[in-house]
C-alpha cells in the first residue's frame, strides 16, 4: 500500500516537474527578429492570451526599439508598434496589468501583461514613443 502512494506521489510530482520546465523553458525561445536585436527591457512574467492565464515566471516578455514580444512554452507573439492602438494600465482582481490594445490578426485580442516592475515597464515603453495611459 505504502509502494502505491509512493509510486503515485513521484509520478504526480515528475508530471509537474514536466510541465514546469516545458513552460519556463520553452519561454526562452526567441523570434527570429530577436535574434538581430537588442532587448531594451526583459523579464518573466505573467500574462493572459485571450482566456489562457499563465502566472509569473511563465512568460517571457522583452521590449525592442519597433516591437514587443511574449512567449511561453512553444508560443511566440510579435507584435509590431505600428500595430498597437493603445496600451493601458488595468487595474485587476489583486494586480495591474499592462493591456495592449491593438490590431494584429495572428495575436490574441486580449494581451495583457502581470510585470513585476510595471513602473520600469512603463518608463521604458514610453521611451520608445509608445505612450502607456492610466494609474
């Protein structure tokens, strides 16, 4: 009986090892525009793609001179400033959220960062001409 507990113990916690590592470590993936460029700002963070929510340290976020991009597991969205309409600061249930506003067909409609540093996030969107509204 003890055996059984073990034997699923351990496989439950391989499981979210697995799926831990797949999350975080597919983040570090890098569009091929990155690959040319230098991030201004970088981090792990939240975020939420439409309804799919994934907490901090799950997504990777980094802000370049003309884009910005997020990734987490195999997935990697660009989306270009000449795309964004408007960025915003949310206010949400317990945190702020930087939500982008914008018109790109192949990115979630709703895209909305959880940062760890919204101040520092904020300064440097806005230094790209990109200007953040609210609180």
């Amino acid at each position: 009986m003890f055996v059984a507990f073990l034997l699923i113990g351990l496989t439950v916690g391989l499981i979210v090892l697995f799926f831990f590592v797949f999350w975080y470590l597919g983040s570090i993936n890098l569009a091929p525009e990155e690959r040319s460029d230098t991030a201004i700002f970088s981090e792990q963070c939240g975020g939420q793609f439409d309804s799919f929510n994934l907490t901090i340290p799950f997504v990777r976020f980094a802000v370049y001179k003309t884009f910005v991009v997020a990734a987490y597991g195999r997935t990697i969205y660009l989306l270009p400033f000449s795309n964004v309409q408007e960025i915003i600061i949310q206010r949400h249930f317990i945190s702020r959220g930087i939500h982008f506003k914008h018109n790109k067909a192949d990115v979630p409609k709703s895209f909305i960062i959880w940062s760890k540093n919204t101040r520092k996030l904020t300064e440097v969107l806005n230094s790209t001409g990109i200007k953040v509204k609210g609180n």
